[in-house]
C-alpha cells in the first residue's frame, strides 16, 4: 500500500519563496554529496504537492486539560490510534538548508533504505508490511531543502514510510504558555536555537502518537530500529545512551554552578538517540520539570554547556527515585570515542551497531567516519535497486546497511 507524502507548510516559507518552486542546484562539499544530490534531482517524481494540513494534536500543559482534550478529541482520535498502532514513530530536529543538506539528508536516506530492508524482511517471513512515520521538525531554510528532498526521493519511499513536516515557528501556537516554554529554549542557544525542540515533541505530535524515537541528524542508521521501537515499559519516561564521562563528571557540576550532581548514572546521558514514552512524557508533565533548570540558567546562577542535553540530564537526575530514565544498548547510539575504546567500561564498539552518531563533526571531518559515510551513501543506492515486490526478491536481501557498507571499518581513509 503507498502512502501519501504530507507535507505541512507554513505561511512564512510561502512568503519566503513567493510561491515559486525552489532551485535544483547541487553544490555540496563532497563530491559523493553531489553524486547524491544530482541522483535525488535526477529522480525528481512529477507528483504534485498535497499541502495535506491535518491537525496537530496539541497538547495541554496540564493533566487536568489534557484529559480534557483527549475526551473532546473522542471516537476521531481512538479511530486514529487503533489504525496506527503498527507504525513506528521517528523525529528528527533540523534547523538551517545546509545543516539539512549535510546531515539531515543524508541521515533520513539512510534511515528510509533500513527502514526498506526491514519492511522487505518482514513480508518475505511472512510478517506484517512495517510502516514507519518520520517527523521533522525546520525552519524557512531546512524547509526548502527537505522540500526538494522529499519531492525527488521522499515519494519513493512511501510503501513503507509517510513524512511530515512542522515549522519550527508554527509548532504550539496554539498554546500560549508551551509556545513561551519553547522560545525561552530558543533563544537561550543562538549557536543552535532548534536542539531543544526535542523536549518538545510529545506536545505537538499527534496524541496517538505514544512511543516515539528521536535521532539527531548528524547520524547514519545502519542496523534495524526493531528493537528501539518496543514500548518503553512503565514508568519510564525516555531512555538514551551514556554519555562519555568525560563531559560528565562532578568537576563539571561544580565548574557550572549546580550544587551537586548534576548529570545521571556514572557517565550522563546522550541525547542524540532518545526513545520516548511520548504518553508518560506528557501525562507526567516532565516538561515543567525544565523550568527550574531554564531559571537558573537565565538568570546566571548555572551555565548552559550542551543545551538539551544538560536539561535532560538535570531531569533524570531529579527523578531518579522516580524511574523515569533507563540506559539504551551501546549499539543504538555509536559515537567515536567507541571506535578508539577510549571508555570501554561505559561502551566498546558494539558488533552490531544501529545508529552510528558522527558528534564533532566526524562524518565530515574524521577520515574513517567520512569514508564509512561514503559508503552508507553506496549502499542506500543498493537498495533502492531491490524491487518492492518480496517475490522478484527471492534470495539475496541484504538484513543491514552495515552489511553492505563495511561500517564498522574505520580504518580506511
């Protein structure tokens, strides 16, 4: 079954670009980018924009007023989650076209051929189709960028995946008190004013929308999601992957102006890969638990080093007697320093990773990583060269991107 590709614009971007379609220009910064680039532009699909609207679902900031709306949402929204429990839920938060273009892009490339191996898998063992959501949150510049992205590849994609944007300055409108949460979080980081949008997300997504895995863009995913996907048992609330213990430590705690520990577990929390209890996260009204941390920071008394993810570590840390936070597998959130086994009592490199996360910059500017990337690229054109028929596909399809790219071969340069 093909599903539509929903697009959610907002007034602002069709102000910006007057209406006229965008360039297809490709200028990138390798030459494997522009290969990319210029194969998505060759695949441009005459399908026509749907401008499909829909509604978004918003979410109160109280329990009282969320039951509430649930109740006025009524038989529509129990419709809509019983036909949507089978699909899987991922977000990704990408702000500026160049970001999108070097990280975002070719992050959801990679997620939509995994996703494709899976979904072939499934139905050649006789399982269900696997249908997956991708949310993505962009701004003016982001938005045009995915536009050409998802007009030339995106509809390619659709047995298996449906797509919809948000503008990040469209998202809680209605909400006047949400909205000013979120514009405190943006304007508190002009380096990157979209990373908090995460703590967001299980306020603007549909409600039926109950579990949900958000992945940075500067990511490759190379493994099956199968397992993130499961429902996270109650009462967790979110679950991520240690940090380093580098950044993390009672010195930095200190260094910043928290009086005491200030991080969760012995190493502190990633939040490049967060899978989420979207329902718990808003039952709880975890948001609110930012406040007091977002205060402190405003006002001078603590220092905002890493954004988001000082603000989820401060949350988990609070609640741990709660129960709200577990620790993901090292294979779901892969970064360098396991490559080089720097920390192997946290995480050594996994044999079977998932989701390879290129902090620092590494898929661009780390020789190994840069050539695994390459070779992710490689192996998405493989698989969009496998039929979406199982039977023309007998034999031979691949589990993993990993398998066809060598990824865990960091070596070559």
């Amino acid at each position: 079954m093909r599903s539509s590709v929903a697009f959610l614009f907002c007034a602002a971007l069709r102000a910006s670009t007057g209406g006229a379609s965008v360039s297809d220009g490709c200028h990138r910064e390798t030459e494997t980018e522009a290969e990319v680039c210029l194969a998505d532009t060759a695949r441009r699909a005459a399908a026509q924009e749907e401008g499909t609207q829909g509604a978004i679902g918003l979410v109160q900031l109280s329990t009282a007023k969320l039951q509430a709306a649930r109740q006025a949402d009524g038989p529509a929204v129990a419709a809509a989650a019983r036909a949507d429990s089978e699909t899987r839920h991922v977000a990704y938060v990408a702000c500026g076209g160049e970001y999108f273009d070097t990280n975002a892009r070719l992050s959801l490339r990679s997620f939509c051929a995994q996703a494709k191996l899976d979904h072939l898998h499934s139905l050649q063992n006789g399982g269900p189709a696997k249908r997956v959501a991708v949310h993505i949150v962009l701004d003016d510049e982001a938005m045009i960028s995915y536009t050409k992205w998802a007009e030339s590849d995106g509809e390619y994609w659709a047995p298996s995946i449906e797509f919809h944007a948000y503008h990040v300055h469209q998202i809680l409108t209605e909400e006047p008190d949400m909205w000013q949460l979120l514009h405190r979080f943006i304007d508190l980081d002009d380096e990157r004013p979209c990373a908090s949008v995460k703590l967001f997300l299980p306020h603007f997504l549909p409600p039926n929308v109950t579990h949900l895995v958000y992945i940075d863009s500067d990511t490759r995913i190379v493994g099956s999601m199968t397992s993130l996907f499961e429902p996270l048992p109650a009462p967790l609330v979110w679950g991520m992957g240690d940090d380093d213990r580098y950044s993390y430590n009672p010195k930095f705690c200190s260094d910043n102006g928290y009086k005491g520990k200030c991080y969760y577990g012995t190493a502190g929390l990633n939040s490049g890969v967060i899978a989420f209890s979207t329902k718990r996260f808003r039952d709880f009204v975890v948001i609110n638990e930012s406040v007091p941390w977002l205060e402190q920071v405003e006002v001078g008394e603590i220092v905002n080093k890493f954004g988001d993810q000082d603000v989820i570590n401060y949350i988990a840390e609070s609640h741990k007697a709660d129960g709200w936070t577990t620790i993901l597998p090292c294979d779901a959130n892969v970064r360098p320093w396991m490559i080089m086994n720097l920390n192997p009592v946290v995480c050594g490199l996994p044999s079977t990773p998932i989701i390879l996360h290129g902090v620092a910059h590494a898929f661009e500017q780390t020789p190994g990583w840069r050539a695994v990337s390459m070779r992710v690229g490689k192996a998405v054109e493989r698989v969009r060269e496998l039929s979406w028929d199982v039977a023309v596909n007998s034999t031979g399809i691949p589990l993993t991107l990993c398998e066809l790219s060598d990824c865990l071969n960091f070596n070559e340069v």
